[in-house]
C-alpha cells in the first residue's frame, strides 16, 4: 500500500511552526531546568524527559498503523541506500546537546555557551543547506542567506551581553559550537527520514528511542562516578518536558522540507527569545531567572529581522521562475 505524500505547507505556515517550535524548545528548557533543580542532577532531568516521550510515543505506534507504516518506509529506505543509515543516529545530537548544556555551561556560563551553540546552529545550518543534505534540497549562499545568517548569530550574541563578562576563547568553546553543527545535522536527517516515511512521528519516535539509549548511557556513567541522591518531585508539570519535546522534533522533520535548515533555525531562535523573555517576565524559574533587559528585547528584533532577510532569498527565486528555494 503506497502512502499519501506529505503535503506542501504555505511558506507563512512553515515560517508560524518553525516559531511554534521555538516556543516549545524555550519551555522544554524551562521545565526541565526546574526539574533537574529538584532532582539534583540535569543529566537524570534530561533522560526522565526523554523517556516520557518514548513511552508516548511507543503507545502512539501500537495504536496507529501510519506511524509503524512510516518506520517500515525508512527501513526499506535505508536498506535500498536511498536514505543513510546514519541519519537514525540523529537522535544522538540532542542527547549530546543535552550532556554538554549539563557539563559545559556551569564552566563558560550560561551566556557564553548558549553564543557558541547558536553559532554552530547557524554555522551549521548554511553548511546542510549548501551540500543539500536536507529534504529541501541544495541552498545557494546568497547575501541575503549569509546577511541572515550574520543577523542571528549578532542577536544572540546582543541577548547575551553584559549576562558574564566574555573571557578568552578556551577548548572548552568548541564543545557547545560543535553540538550546534550537530544539531543543525540533526535537523537536516529528521527531514530526510521524515520524507521517506511520509510520517514525522515516526522520525520522532527514532529520536527519543536514540537519545534516550545515549542519555540512558550517560547517567549511569554519572551515577557509578559521582552517586548522586535523587529526589522525584511530586509536581506532574515538571515531567512534561518529553511531551513538549515531541512537539518540536516533529514540526523540524517537517517543516525543514520546505524551509531549509538556516530559515527554520532563525524562526525558531526568534520563538524561543520571545518566549524565554515572557517567562522571565510571568514565570521565572528559580535555576534560571534573570532580569529581561533591554538587549534581550533587541534580540528578539534582531534575529526575526535575519529570518525576514534570509526568507527573501527563497522568494527572489520564486518570482524568477527558478527551481524553488524551499
């Protein structure tokens, strides 16, 4: 039985869920940061979250046949070389991101590796899109894509400022710049998988299974070395954070067919500003309150106006006639 194609998404329509996605990475961060604050341990917070979401999403493949039609697609994918195999591995990239967040940042600060990690996602992103690795196909490196590119990286860097006073460069640097390369992968393989299954829930049940078995590895390397005490919360919100993190895993695998990996990436950095900004505002969090200053606002402008810029590029295109740059 062939599957009904995934159809096409108006461009505003990607650019709304790309922001939505945003949305849910910032209050993904936000939940999990409370609950790795009461655990004790972010690695145990991060690997709790993971595991919510593959029991949600395992119930979802034993009650729906699109979903197991979708994993059976990416498996003959693969085993004709249409898809690689190392794009289910994809999965791996956000648990990295997740063990680096947990072991890097309290040495940079918070600031300085949230700048690194953003750099290496635009980085990341020009660099999928220009050898094609994602489903939209090979980007061209235009001045309005570079210009967009540059626009993201200053607004993070603008969110940042005056957070830490910003030290020399140190190996410890390139550790967050090369998770955000990662994930930028990440993006371009669940779009691949998600085009060859026509199902992104699929994609993202490969996901948490994957990055579950890396942060299932990790925390029991934590455990054996430092014995920590742990400490479950009774507050159900705070286990949430795996439900949200489905959310933006499949609207990525989606939407980056149709986008490319540097737009969705700068729409989804506009999102998760906004909304970290309101919850500092309405819902700060004792691990990571700040107070909302005027660089964070600016931010915000700064990098919507790079995803504004960068948009044009695939719109030039269009009124052309050329090959559609989505």
């Amino acid at each position: 039985m062939r599957h009904r194609p995934l159809g096409r998404i108006p461009r505003l329509g990607a650019f709304l869920l790309a922001f939505v996605a945003g949305v849910a990475m910032s209050l993904q961060a936000h939940i999990n940061g409370q609950l790795g604050a009461e655990l004790g341990s972010g690695i145990t917070a991060a690997t709790l979250s993971f595991a919510g979401g593959v029991v949600l999403l395992a119930l979802a493949t034993l009650a729906s046949t699109s979903i197991r039609r979708g994993i059976v697609s990416i498996q003959r994918a693969i085993s004709t070389r249409s898809v690689p195999w190392t794009f289910t591995l994809a999965g791996s990239a956000g648990a990295a991101f997740v063990l680096s967040q947990s072991t890097v940042s309290p040495l940079l600060g918070l600031g300085n590796f949230t700048v690194a990690f953003v750099c290496g996602l635009t980085v990341g992103g020009l660099i999928m899109d220009r050898w094609g690795i994602g489903p939209a196909g090979r980007q061209p490196l235009s001045i309005l894509r570079l210009s967009g590119a540059a626009l993201g990286i200053a607004a993070v860097v603008i969110a940042t400022t005056g957070a830490r006073s910003t030290r020399e460069l140190t190996l410890a640097l390139l550790l967050p710049v090369a998770c955000g390369v990662a994930v930028a992968w990440q993006q371009a393989a669940n779009g691949r998988l998600t085009a060859a299954g026509n199902n992104a829930w699929s994609t993202t049940l490969i996901n948490f299974s994957v990055g579950l078995g890396v942060l299932l590895l990790g925390t029991a390397i934590d455990f054996a070395v430092s014995h920590p005490v742990v400490t479950f919360p009774m507050n159900p919100l705070l286990y949430l954070g795996g439900p949200v993190g489905i959310v933006f895993i499949a609207i990525a695998s989606i939407v980056v067919r149709h986008i490319g990996i540097l737009l969705y990436g700068l729409c989804a950095t506009t999102g998760q500003l906004s909304s970290a900004v309101l919850f500092d505002v309405f819902a700060p969090s004792d691990a990571t309150s700040h107070a909302v200053s005027a660089t964070v606002v600016l931010a915000v402008i700064v990098v919507a106006a790079g995803a504004a810029l960068a948009s044009l590029s695939g719109l030039r295109s269009k009124m052309r006639g050329g090959v559609d740059a989505e």
